[in-house]
C-alpha cells in the first residue's frame, strides 16, 4: 500500500490492518520530506534562529538555545527518554494504526525530519513484526 498526501480512507485502512500489506510512500511524498528538510538545515546553518525542540530545550526550557556541537546529543536523548515504557500492552491493531497514521503525516512533508532516519525505519518497523510490543504509559526519566 503507497501513503502519498491524498486522504486515508477507512477502507484503505481496514484494509492494511486485516491483510498483511506492505507499506510504502509515493515519490512525491518523498521528494516533499526531503524538501522540508533541506530548508530546514539551511535555516539551521544560515541562522541563530531558535527552533522549538530542534535546537532549543523543551518545555520550561523552551528559550534555551542549544549549541550546535550538541545538537545530536539533544535529539539521542530525546529519543532515549520515550523509549521505555511500562503497562499492558497496546493491542497490535492500535500500534499498527498508530504508526501508519504517524508515517502518513509526516509523508505531508511539513515536519523537517529526515527521511533515512525517521520515515525508513518506521517502514521498516512496521512492515516487519518488530513492532509488536508498545506499551500504554511512557516513562519519562
């Protein structure tokens, strides 16, 4: 099944969470991401311009700039810190209808991720059965 930028419908996704279904995105959805993120890393490299969780803290920490040297750091720690979970687990029909709904917005190309990292391994994620266990409460540490 190709995501591109036109509507889900309820067929579509009935479809992809009873058959067993490869999952994919258009070219236009791709070039559209790829895009985004070129613009982004201009405005990044051309600019002292904070960017909301890209290059400043989170949340209370919203002002504060981080240094591009640690840049990295900032996003490997975010993404650690939504990585452990606890609770029941969510049934595999709700992860499957989260992930393709989370590949489908950012198939829009509006987001500034980057395509190998983010959008690749999802699909790789979910057409695979790696994506069975997900948890119902996050643990933020």
């Amino acid at each position: 099944m190709e995501i591109d930028d036109s509507w889900l419908n309820f067929e579509q996704v009935k479809n992809f969470l009873n058959k067993d279904l490869q999952l994919s995105i258009s070219k236009d959805a791709e070039e559209k991401i790829l895009k985004c993120r070129e613009y982004l890393n201009k405005k990044l490299s051309n600019s002292d311009e904070l960017f909301y969780g890209i290059n400043t803290g989170f949340g209370f920490f919203q002002d504060v700039k981080i240094s591009r040297d640690q840049l990295k750091e900032l996003q490997s720690n975010l993404l650690k810190s939504h990585a452990c979970g606890v609770g029941e687990e969510v049934p595999k029909d709700v992860v499957k209808l989260m992930m393709i709904l989370k590949i489908k917005s950012l198939s829009y190309g509006c987001s500034g991720v980057s395509i190998g990292i983010r959008v690749n391994i999802l699909l790789c994620l979910i057409n695979s059965t790696f994506f069975k266990l997900l948890v119902k409460c996050n643990y933020f540490i």
